[in-house]
C-alpha cells in the first residue's frame, strides 16, 4: 500500500517530488511506515493527515513503526510531519515506536515533547484588565518596599557612623567631594547668573512701568535665596551627579563588583552607597549658597544696565530686603534636594540590570526620579514655612 505522491517546489527531472511515502503492513495490528527521499521544507511536504486517512483506511491498526534508511537530506521539515504524525496518532489510539528514526531525529522529537504547545483560551477582557491592575498594584508596593528597606539601610549607615562603628574611606570621600562639588563650579557660575539675569529681567519690564526700579533687588534677592536657587541647584545635580552615580554604580553591577563585595562580607550600602550620600548632602548647601550670590550678580547685571540702579543702591537694597531666615529657608530646602538626588541616583543604580542598556537606563530613571521627588518636596517644604511663619 503505496501512498499517491503530490508535485513539490522542488520536483526532480522525472516531474515527481523528491520524496515519497509507502505504508506497508506488518501483521494484524501493526503498519510500517517508511520515507523515502528528501525531507525538507521547500520540498512542500505532505500533511500528516493524509497518513493518518491511509492508516484509517486499514482496520484493526494499534501500533506503527518508521523506515528512514532510505532519507537523504532533511531538515526541520521533517521534524513538524513527524511531531505531527506522532501527535494525530496518539490521539487515534495507535502506539508509535521511535525506533526507526535517525538518532538526531529521534532527540530532536524528545526535546520538543518537553516543552508541550500552549492551547489555552486567551483569558476574557475583563479577567486581563483586572490581573494587569493586580500586577500594577503588586509592583508598586514592591517598588515602595525596596525604597524603604533601602533608605532604612542607609539610615543604619549613617547612625553606625555616627556611633564609630561604620568607618568611611575619606579619601574616597574627598573625591567625591570634588567631584561633586569642586567641578561643578563652572556650571552652577553659569547657571546662576543665567537665573538672576531671567528674574531680574522680567522684573524690570514690570518695574519700569511704576517707576519701582529698585525693587528689582527685592524680587531677585528674596527668590533666589528662598527658592529658585535651591531649586536651580538640585536640577543641576539630579542631572550631573545623581545620573552619575547612577552609572557607577551600575557598571559595578555589569562588572559583579557589588557581588563581590557582597561576598566579601563588606555592606555595599556603606562602603558605596554612604560616601555618595554624605558628600552630596554636603556640598548641595554649599552650591546653592554659590548659586544665590551669582544669581544676585546676574541681576545686578541688568539693573545697572537697563534700569540705570547704581551699584551701592543696588547692594544697599539687597541687604537691607534678603534676610538670615530667607537664606535657611533655601539651605534647607538643599539639604532636602541632596538626600533625595543622592538616594534616587544610588537606588536607581543598585537596581540596575547587567547590561549595558540597563545601565543606561538606570541613569534616566536616576534622573527623572530626583526631579519629580524635587518638585514634590519643594511644594511641601514651601507649604511648611508657609504655616511656620503664620504661627510665628
């Protein structure tokens, strides 16, 4: 019982397909099947059904076996008839043996059978929006729970620091210190005279009309040393050095240093993670401070230059309007900015994947992350000494 052949793509010069099947029967209960010929893909291969339609054909069939010896070339053509052939008789109730198959087909066939197909039905719209917002929910309560067992970690860093059981590399402080404070002078210089300049600007085209010049002092002083300065100063670290932290620490997760550190015995969060902190804490008042005088500087540019204020009386106005309690005001609001920048970059860096991408990534999330906490906490703190001074 030979099965008819069809024309493949690749027929050969007598016109027929390079493959042929033939069904011999072996005894009462059993069918051989034997391949003859050039099994693959392009050769348009036959369905397994039309097998399993001859092997119908013939009653009383319980168990088949395979020919392959005469197969040339194959490749994963073969494998899915084959698989499938496999999977329609089973469900027919015939038993197949895997003996007369190629070695290499044979492990081919038992790999693909661990992994079985998926066949379940798609869940219904309802039941997938709900378990999307059960992840969203159990990711966002993951992420708050990472943030706080870090920042508690932290915390327990600093208080063993204070208490002489944490010692810090002071020479990697220092350069931290550099580097976050000594080499972003240039920057904050510009930056802040940029900022006097826009406010003070702004101001005198107002100021002008009502023959109010001299209150560009008081505009540009009391919201520099308040506020904007502060502000300015932490946007300027979230991206230089909160996003820098981010990719160092990063890189040491590419490169295993953190595990190895782990390893070791050493806290990562105190050898790495404190240094990083102490020294942005430290150095963000003391920019801002810098940042204040330029922007003063910058605003003095444009009432002496458009407004005709002379030097003195622009002075004179300056320290007579900016007050001890505006410039608190705005070094507490750094010392705020500089926690926040450093724990965001920090985290955002021990939590990057290992690669390079995620290092990358890790420092756009540093970034983003500072200057949405920035803004959030620079509306509470301006709510705060709102209240404070109300009740003094």
């Amino acid at each position: 019982m030979t099965l008819p052949t069809s024309t493949g793509t690749a027929p050969t010069t007598s016109g027929h397909p390079p493959w042929q099947i033939s069904i011999d029967r072996l005894g009462p209960d059993a069918c051989l099947v034997r391949l003859i010929g050039s099994w693959r893909l392009r050769d348009r291969l036959p369905p397994a059904s039309e097998v399993l339609k001859d092997l119908g054909s013939a009653p009383g069939i319980h168990r088949l076996s395979f020919d392959t010896t005469q197969v040339g070339a194959w490749d994963t053509g073969l494998l899915t008839f084959l698989r499938n052939l496999i999977a329609e008789s089973a469900k027919a109730g015939i038993a197949v043996d895997h003996g007369g198959l190629p070695g290499d087909v044979e492990r081919l066939l038992a790999l693909a059978s661990v992994v079985p197909m998926r066949t379940e039905t798609p869940a219904p719209t309802g039941s997938l929006r709900l378990r999307r917002a059960g992840a969203s929910v159990f990711a966002a309560g993951a992420g708050a729970f990472e943030v706080l067992t870090f920042s508690g970690e932290v915390c327990a860093a600093i208080a063993g620091l204070l208490m002489g059981r944490v010692k810090v590399r002071w020479l990697q402080f220092a350069l931290l210190v550099e580097e976050v404070g000594v080499s972003a002078l240039p920057i904050m210089t510009l930056t802040g005279t940029l900022i006097g300049i826009i406010l003070a600007f702004g101001a005198a085209l107002q100021l002008q009309q009502l023959g109010a010049q001299i209150f560009v002092a008081d505009v540009v002083g009391t919201s520099v040393s308040q506020e904007v300065g502060a502000l300015i100063t932490a946007i300027v670290l979230a991206g230089r050095t909160g996003a820098a932290f981010a990719a160092q620490l990063g890189s040491m997760q590419v490169k295993e240093e953190i595990d190895a550190l782990t390893t070791a015995g050493i806290s990562p969060v105190q050898f790495l993670v404190l240094p990083r902190v102490l020294a942005l804490v430290l150095m963000t008042p003391l920019l801002t401070i810098y940042a204040n005088l330029f922007g003063m500087v910058g605003g003095g540019l444009v009432a002496i230059s458009m407004l005709d204020l002379s030097v003195t009386a622009y002075v004179v106005r300056i320290i007579h309007v900016v007050t001890i309690n505006d410039f608190a005001m705005g070094l507490v609001r750094a010392s705020v900015f500089g926690v926040l920048i450093a724990l965001a970059g920090c985290l955002r860096g021990m939590q990057s994947g290992r690669s390079a991408s995620a290092v990358g990534l890790a420092a756009t999330s540093a970034v983003v992350t500072s200057i949405v906490l920035i803004i959030m906490a620079d509306g509470l703190l301006s709510v705060i000494f709102h209240v404070i001074r109300l009740r003094l």
